[in-house]
C-alpha cells in the first residue's frame, strides 16, 4: 500500500465510483478497478459493497477512509514544509455568515497584507457543514461555534461571543420565555448553533414556541424582529453591527450565554496558510482583549 493507492481509493470515495474517479484522475477505468482490487488483496478486506454497478463503502473501507485522508493530509504537508514553508497558493475556509461578516473582515484585511501570495476562498454554512467540510478536506478550515461535532478535528477558540434575546421594540424585560410576547422564534435552519442554543432556553423552561420561522439571512431576522413577526437568539455583535434598528435586548441565563467560535482544521494537517491565518487570528483577538482590559 503506498501513497498512490490511497490517493485512488479515496478519488474512487469521494467521486462516487470508478468511472468518474477515473476521469478525475485521468487514468482508464480498467487501471483504477485493478488498483482498488489489489489495495484490498493487498490488506484482505473488501474496501467496497459492490451492487451491480453500485459501490457502497464497507466498514473496512470507512475505516481506512480515515486514516487515507489522514496519511494524503500529511504528505501534502511534509511536502510544502519541505519545498515552500511561506504561506501561498489557495485557502479554502468556511465561516459562520454572522463571523464573516463582522468579525473577519479586519483579520482578513491584515492577513492579505501580510500575505499577499495567499488566494481566499470564502464558504459560509452552519457549524454541522462546516465541520464535515474540513474533515473531509473540502476546506482547510473554518469559524464554527461550540459544540463542534466529533472527529478528526483540532481548534483552538477565536472568539467569545455573548449571546442575547432580541425581542421586538418596547417589549418587557424577558427572563424566560414565558415573557415573551411574540411566539414565534426567528431562526437559521436546522444546524446552527444559536439556534440550537434557543431551542435549549426554551427547553429549560419546558415549553417551546408556537412556530419556528427559518431565514436564511440576519438582515431579514433582525428586520422582522424590528416589525414586531418575533423573537431570536443573536450574538450580541450582530446587533451592534445595526446602528439604526430598533428592537429591545434581553440577557441570557449565564450559563446560556457565551459561545465560544472556534477555528478548527483536519487533525494533523497544518499547512503553512491554515497555520498563519491562526497566527493572525489569535494575535487580533488578544489585542481586543487587551484594549478591553485597558478601558475597564
């Protein structure tokens, strides 16, 4: 079993079979079939189910899915560590939309500046996607909120939001959702962390709203909550970030209401722009903790 055969394997994986994985790889199907017969004659396991034309991976082949990416993941690094430690070339990395959107744009700019070999590619989706997305190397990383879901995944946290109830203009002081007046929870769908996190205040009092509202963008949640549709959990940065919007904010329980925002890579794959965009990164947020300190 060498590096080829797991670069194979897996192209076979993730393209859905034998065919496309052929063309991606610009090889015949004939010569990927034979590869992928003796990397399990070669381990003595079935890699895949095979249905007629359809390929199912087995447990085995999942098993070793992992530890493919793991070993391909490591290779690429050893090679640009070896060849070329200067950040360069293509980032792929996913983003919560709220952190891309207000708490990336700084870093960013500076990382750019330092940086200016180094090409962005920009996803945003829910912590779930995110997190699937780099463990399955289709980004090389990504912000995504806690809880992070589990696998081969390292972090280290970036940001410490504070979350809060945004309730409609005038509204009373809302200690548990028994206060609220609007039924209606405004929310992402399924997948996102504040929501999940809604959904658990709601839950502590036993109860849950009338109807859950789903939108894709904050924009349009903060805009119905300013028209009186109903209420949402936000970061509290969200609603600075709109000077002249008028809702009313409500704290949380404390025990509701931080969400640590994490940046998070493939276990054991650090290339150099993953590694400098963390440099970045930490450096911005212990300066804003510092000038913090300093106006208290």
């Amino acid at each position: 079993m060498d590096l080829s055969d797991l670069q194979i394997f897996r192209s076979v994986v993730r393209e859905g079979g034998i065919t496309r994985a052929a063309e991606k790889l610009n090889r015949v199907q004939s010569n990927i079939t034979t590869r992928v017969r003796q990397l399990e004659q070669d381990l003595g396991v079935e890699l895949f189910i095979r249905e007629g034309k359809k390929m199912q991976l087995s447990p085995a082949g999942k098993l070793l899915l992992d530890y493919a990416d793991r070993l391909l993941d490591l290779a690429r690094e050893a090679r640009d560590a070896v060849h070329d430690a200067e950040p360069r070339g293509l980032l792929r990395l996913g983003s919560m939309e709220s952190t891309a959107a207000i708490r990336l744009p700084r870093p960013l700019h500076e990382f750019h500046s330092r940086y200016p070999q180094v090409r962005l590619e920009l996803r945003t989706g829910d912590p779930k996607v995110l997190a699937e997305a780099v463990i399955a190397g289709e980004i090389d990383a990504a912000l995504a909120a806690e809880p992070i879901m589990e696998g081969p995944i390292e972090k280290v946290m970036i940001f410490n939001e504070e979350l809060v109830i945004v309730a409609p203009p005038g509204h009373p002081p809302i200690r548990t959702p028994r206060d609220a007046k609007a039924s209606t929870m405004l929310a992402f769908e399924c997948g996102c962390s504040y929501r999940a996190r809604m959904e658990q205040w709601f839950a502590m009092s036993r109860q849950m709203p009338d109807r859950i509202v789903e939108m894709t963008s904050w924009h349009a949640i903060v805009g119905c909550i300013a028209a009186g549709m109903g209420i949402a959990l936000l970061p509290r940065m969200v609603i600075e970030s709109f000077s002249d919007t008028n809702v009313t904010i409500h704290p949380l329980p404390p025990n509701l209401t931080h969400a640590p925002t994490m940046l998070i890579w493939r276990k054991g794959a650090m290339p150099p722009n993953v590694r400098a965009l963390r440099e970045v990164l930490l450096a911005k947020a212990e300066s804003k903790k510092s000038a913090k300190r300093a106006r208290a």
